[in-house]
C-alpha cells in the first residue's frame, strides 16, 4: 500500500474556545477517513490542541435527543483582562508590541509543534499567517505550503479590529507588508469568496489561488412547514456568532427596541456565543426592556439543538466573510436575513434571501416585515436549502480540499 501523503493543519486558535475557525477544523478532522481514502492523512497542530467535541456525522442529532447548555457570564478576572486591554489596543505602539507577544507568540509556539508531524513532500495547510510565517523557516523545504484566509475582502480587517491602535499607522502597514511577504512564499491561497479570489490572483499570479465555499458539518432535519404559524405564535429567530461588536449583535438589539410594541412582541429572538461584548449585550437588553424577546444563549456544543425549532435565521454583521454559522442556518433550510457584507451577496440574492444593509434601520425593516409576514418564509427556507445542496454541500466542500491537498 502507498505511503498516505500528510497534511498538517496549523492554526493559533486556542481550540478550546468555538468559533468559524474552528469549526472549520473540525469538520476536517471529523472526515479524516474520507482525505484518508484519497492517499491524504490529516495531522493538527495548533496553539491549544483541537479536541473536537463534535460528533462526527453528517446528520443531525434529533432536537429531542440534545440538551442546549447556557453558560454563565464572563467571570470578573475575564472582565478585567478585556477592559485592561482595551486602553492598550488603542496606543499604536502598545498595540504592536502586545500583537507580537501574544498572537505572534502563538504563531512561532503552533509551527514548532506543527515540527512533531513534519516530513519530506508534506503539506502545511495553515489557518493564519502568523504560523505560516514561521513555518517558512521551521518547516520542511520540500513541503507544499497552502494557506487560507479566513475573511471577506481584506485578510487583515479582524486583526486590526483587536489591534485598533495600528490602523493608519507605521505598524500597520509593517504588518500588511508581512503579511504580504509570507503569501508570496506560500504555493496555494484558499480564498472564501471568488470576488477575493480574483483579487488574490491579480496580485499574486504565480500561486495558486482558489475559491472554496465553507461548508456545514451536518445536514438539518428541519421541515419546510414549520414556517407556517398560528395566530398567537411567536417567531423563533436564531443568531449565531462570537460576541463582539464586528458581528453587530448591538443592532440587532437596537432595531428590535426600535420596532412598535406589538410587532416585537411577535419575536422570540436567541442569541448563541460568547464573547467579550456579552455584559455590554446584556445591559442593553435590560435598558430596552427586551428581556422576554432576546435571551442571550451563551456558547454551546450544541448549535444543531438550537437552529432545528427556529423559524429563521438572522445575521447582523457590519463585515464577514463567509460564516460557518450562516451555512449551518441554510443546511436546515432555514429563511435568512441577513446584512449584505463579505461573501454574501455573492451567494444570496434578494429572491433568495432577505439582504438589508447593516443599519438599526434597515434590520428593524426587515423584521417588521417578518412580523407583519410580509416575507414568504416557505420559500426563503427552499431557496435556502437549495442553495446549500447546490454549491455549500459537504461533498462540494471535501472534494474541492481533496484535490487543492493532493496536488503534488
């Protein structure tokens, strides 16, 4: 039998904490049999090692059968690290020095023990470019070297997100002529989006750059019926995503407060994540009074448990790429709203889904047509479906990855 090529998945992600990343990697990691079958074999390697609790299935559990968990608040000493933070991220130089010591630091700790797997004519797929950096240097000379830029439009945006004090300055454009260097040194870019990829490829011609749509890691067991509601029923809306201002959970929360009394009261509206804006997020829904609209769900294992009786999903992000939890919504076949940012209208168009802008305005709108049912939630949820059968499709996904991986 011919020795399996290995493929080595890098990522400063601290594994134990969910979010798209590491959803990603785990589906990678739940279909290892699947790479295996085509001569590849999967090795990770990452800041905080990935221990999937994922169940390795396509399908869904049964709704009945899952016990969504609600995790307490932030603890205070959490509290106390991200307001003692903030100050820091807003001095440029203060800014720059903590990027280098605690997500750099990360980067040059996941390429050395990326080292436990590495061989001659191996695969490097790193999920950063702090690792892929050092993995230059670290890594074996003959390996391909594959990188995916987990993002919309510019790789960067998030990272200057957490690190506001760089933007503009000196220190910026440092990293992004790093950041620049390190893809220039890499064989394949995996873009999320085909309007970045045309972008990447204008700009880097001489690699390999793909687009390869994220995927979700079951199949929902939803029915399109549930759509239809009673008189006196309440519109279960999900939302799901980390608890930070990018994902625009504050204008969700505002538009909602916005709307007359008796439309909102029409809404039953959960919130799944956690994140550094969870007291802010809290303290807002108890200023609006929305305590018996919003509840905020905290993290969970078990996302499946949540989108299953949920009527639609709503996405409210000032910018994305292409979120996981997004394609989860569509794998169930539920109705979307969502903002139109990153790759997204890419995908969706308004007979498809329902595209607002991300504004209290234009959210509030929408939801206001959901509640008086002006949206034809049963074909939304169609449409949804097909279009993850059609192009976000597990099989899609794997194939795409079977054959950027397997290339010699």
């Amino acid at each position: 039998m011919p020795k399996k090529r290995k493929v080595i998945v890098s990522s400063v992600s601290d594994c134990s904490e969910k979010n798209g990343v590491v959803t990603f990697m785990e589906i990678l990691e739940c279909h290892a049999a699947h790479f295996a079958d085509h001569g590849l074999e999967l090795a990770f390697a990452n800041y905080v090692d990935l221990k999937s609790h994922r169940k390795c299935t396509t399908q869904a559990a049964p709704t009945s059968a899952l016990s969504p968990k609600t995790p307490s608040a932030p603890t205070i000493l959490t509290q106390l690290k991200r307001r003692l933070k903030g100050p820091i991220t807003r001095r440029p130089l203060f800014a720059f020095l903590l990027l280098l010591s605690s997500v750099g630091a990360r980067g040059l700790l996941t390429a050395l023990k990326a080292r436990r797997y590495d061989e001659a004519g191996c695969v490097h797929f790193y999920q950063d470019f702090f690792t892929a950096f050092f993995g230059y240097f670290l890594h074996h000379k003959t390996a391909r070297r594959v990188i995916i830029l987990h993002s919309g439009d510019d790789a960067l945006s998030q990272l200057f997100a957490h690190f506001s004090g760089m933007i503009g300055t000196r220190y910026e454009r440092f990293v992004r002529r790093w950041f620049d260097w390190t893809l220039r040194r890499h064989h394949a870019i995996v873009a999320l989006s085909e309007k970045y990829a045309v972008d990447l490829r204008r700009q880097y011609p001489t690699q390999d750059v793909r687009c390869i749509y994220n995927t979700s890691p079951f199949v929902g067991n939803r029915s399109v019926e549930r759509t239809i509601h009673g008189a006196n029923e309440r519109i279960k809306l999900i939302a799901v995503g980390t608890l930070q201002y990018r994902k625009g959970f504050d204008l969700l929360i505002k538009a909602i407060a916005s709307m007359p009394h008796r439309q909102r009261q029409k809404l039953a509206v959960t919130i799944v994540g956690g994140g550094p804006s969870h007291t802010e997020l809290a303290e807002m829904i108890n200023h609006f009074q929305l305590g018996q609209i919003i509840m905020l769900a905290g993290e969970t294992d078990d996302v499946a448990a949540f989108l299953a009786p949920s009527d639609a999903y709503i996405l409210t992000s000032r910018d994305e790429g292409l979120p996981i939890s997004l394609i989860e919504a569509c794998s169930f076949g539920l109705p979307i709203i969502s903002t139109a940012v990153g790759s997204i209208p890419e995908l969706f168009n308004d007979s498809e889904c329902k595209l607002v802008e991300p504004t209290e305005i234009s959210i509030a709108e929408a939801l206001m047509s959901l509640c008086d049912g002006r949206l034809d939630l049963e074909n939304l949820s169609l449409q949804s479906k097909h279009l993850f059968d059609s192009k976000l499709s597990l099989h899609k996904f794997l194939g795409s990855y079977v054959s950027l991986l397997g290339v010699k």
